[in-house]
C-alpha cells in the first residue's frame, strides 16, 4: 500500500530531475545552431519555465515568447462585465471557477460585488453547480464557463445532465476558446517573430496533435505539443532545435503519454453535441478572431445565458486601461518587464490588467519568479 502512494510522486519527481534538465541544456547547447523565438502557447509552459529559471541554462540562441494560452488572460472587459451584470440581479447565484472572480471588469469585479453582498461562488468542481441549482431552486443559478478544450467537455457535461435531471433554473454563459484558431491569427500577423510553437498538452489530449497539422503545412512553422514539466519543456525545446537542423516542418508530439493525434473522440462528440463555434470572438489583447469560440447549440436556447438574460447584458466593447501592456504580451510582442506600471501599480493584489490577476497569467509568473532571475532576462 505504502509503495503505492509513493509511485505517483517518484513519477512527477523524474520529469523535474536536475541532472536530467542539465543534460537536455547541454545537447541543446551542443545542437543549437541559429537564433530559434519559440512561443509557448500555454500559460502553464510559462510558469514552467520561470519557475525552474530553464532560460538561464538555455543557450541565448533560445528566447521563449509568452502566448495567449491562459483562459482568464484571453476574456475581454464585456465578457467580465457580463458576468457581473449577471451576479447584480436579484434572486441569482453566479459561480465560475478559478481567478476569474478577481479579473477587473470596466468599473468593478466579480469579487468586489460578492464583498458587496452578492452571491458569487467561486467553485472546486464545475460538477457542483449541479448541486446548488438543486439547493436553490427559487433562484436563477448561472455558471460563467471558462477554458480551452480541456475544460469544455466537463460544460457538455453539466448541460447533459441538467437537461437529464429536468433542471430549470440553472443557465450556461459560455466563455470556452479554441486553441488553432489564435495560433494561426499570430503566426499570419506580418510582425510575427515566432519560429516554433510549443503546443499546449492539456489540449491536445481531448484535440489530438493532429488538429495542428494545417497551421505547421501553410506557414511551415514547427509545433512540438509539450507537457507541463520540466524535463517536457526542455526535450520540446530539444524536439524543435533538431527539426531546425534537419530543415524539418512538422507537429510532433512529445507528451505521448498523454497525447495521441486523433485525442479523444467520445469528448470531441459531446462538445460536438451541444455546443458550435461563435462567428467571432473579441480576444484581450488580439482582437476579433474568427471561430475561434463556442457558443450552445440555437435548440439549447433556454438553458442560454446570452440569449435568456440578453437584455441587461452590456454591448460595448471595452478597452484595457492605456498602461496595461497585456495584450502586447499576450501576442509575444513584449514581455511583463516592458510594462510601466509592472510590479508597482500592477500586483497580484491590485492588478491592472488579465495576465497579473490568473495564476496561469505571464505577469503573474514573472511576478511571482522573477526576482529570482532579474531583468537581465530576454
């Protein structure tokens, strides 16, 4: 029994070796040939790598730029200010996960209106949303979905069983990104100075690898879909160093314990099935993309946030305020140090903008790590 609840961590312990990561530093260094600007799409990449200072034993020829893969980074003004149109009515309860309860709308946020007297709950496991809306059935309970792909089957889920179990008063304000739709939006940008991508792993084990195959063939940039280690980030560097040399153009899949190239298909057929892509969606910091969201089906209209509240709901497009740099860092155009007002205005408890207030978020990190590495950094 004792040797079973040792193994998981022995396991994690092997992808954060220090003499594995010193060696992969060193066959990079030995195999490094040209100046390579990899993106690392997701924000749980960018904690990685700042937290385990991998830039410092990288050859300088390495420099990673910081992407838009953070789900609460991504959310403009009016979707936040939607969530809090939502929590001020009376009789409602509205429940999201993680920081999004900290991320400044317009004029305020949804944890000061819950200081307020609100009632917005921040929750462990969108599955108790189901479990509230039972509690309460004399009110209005919406649950503001966030996430890429990895999160978005659990919100089928949850509208699959609140239609099953004949739930009335429990609606769905759908917030859920697609991941190719952005990378190709950066990659085509004129000004784009990335070579490589490192793909986000959590995605692609619901997307399958495969889903990147027509960005790597029409703008022949390499993605490398990377766990969130260490020793992942550092053999995806190794990965994309080596299709370099051998004038290579291709998505490899260095997560193969996790990823496949098809993912899988029984979550991909349940998000198919309640939910279709949005025209468009408004990124923080990168602008209106087409299709690069989902939205509920029009026969799922009742249980529909947007459609049912659509009256209160703000329609004006909101700006970040003229200091906050976010969206320059969300599309690897600066890094958070570039920023003013970064450490002194702008703190985790006072943030300005989207990319200090998430944890995933590439201030958040550097924030939070670098002191440790400085401003010498790249």
């Amino acid at each position: 029994m004792r040797e079973m609840q040792t193994m998981p961590l022995d396991l994690i312990e092997s992808f954060r070796n220090p003499k594995h990561i010193k060696a992969l530093a060193q066959e990079i260094k030995k195999e490094c040939k040209s100046k390579i600007n990899i993106m690392e799409v997701c924000g749980g990449h960018t904690h990685t790598i700042m937290k385990y200072g991998l830039p410092q034993i990288l050859p300088d020829l390495i420099e990673f730029i910081h992407g838009p893969g953070c789900p609460v980074c991504v959310m403009p003004k009016e979707r936040i200010d939607h969530a809090i149109a939502l929590a001020s009515m009376d009789d409602t309860i509205l429940a999201t996960l993680g920081d999004m309860i900290r991320v400044p709308g317009s004029k305020t946020s949804l944890q000061k209106l819950r200081a307020e007297g609100r009632d917005v709950r921040s929750l462990y496991s969108p599955l108790d949303v189901i479990k509230i809306a039972k509690e309460n059935p004399d009110k209005k309970v919406i649950f503001f979905a966030i996430g890429f792909e990895t999160t978005t089957p659990m919100s089928a889920v949850l509208l699959e069983q609140t239609i099953k179990l004949g739930i009335k008063n429990l609606y769905f304000h759908i917030n859920h990104v697609l991941v190719p739709e952005p990378v190709e939006a950066i990659v085509s940008g004129g000004d784009s100075k990335i070579d490589a991508f490192l793909g986000p792993s959590h995605v692609s084990v619901i997307t399958g690898y495969g889903i990147f195959e027509p960005i790597v063939k029409k703008y022949k940039t390499p993605i490398v879909v990377a766990g969130f280690e260490p020793v992942d980030v550092m053999e995806a560097v190794l990965m994309t160093v080596r299709q370099f040399n051998e004038n290579r153009v291709e998505v490899e899949n260095q997560y193969k314990r996790a990823v496949s190239k098809e993912g899988n298909i029984k979550a991909q057929n349940l998000i198919n099935r309640y939910m279709c892509k949005r025209d468009h969606f408004r990124w923080r910091g990168l602008g209106d993309i087409a299709n690069s969201a989902l939205k509920l089906r029009s026969e799922y209209a009742e249980f529909d946030a947007e459609i049912v509240f659509d009256e209160i709901l703000p329609k004006e497009q909101i700006d970040d305020h003229k200091l906050c740099i976010c969206g320059d860092i969300l599309k690897g155009n600066a890094k958070p140090f570039d920023c003013k007002v970064f450490g002194k205005a702008c703190t985790p408890n006072s943030p300005m903008g989207s990319c200090m207030v998430s944890s995933e978020g590439a201030c958040a990190a550097y924030y939070k790590y670098g002191k440790f590495i400085g401003k010498g950094m790249r």
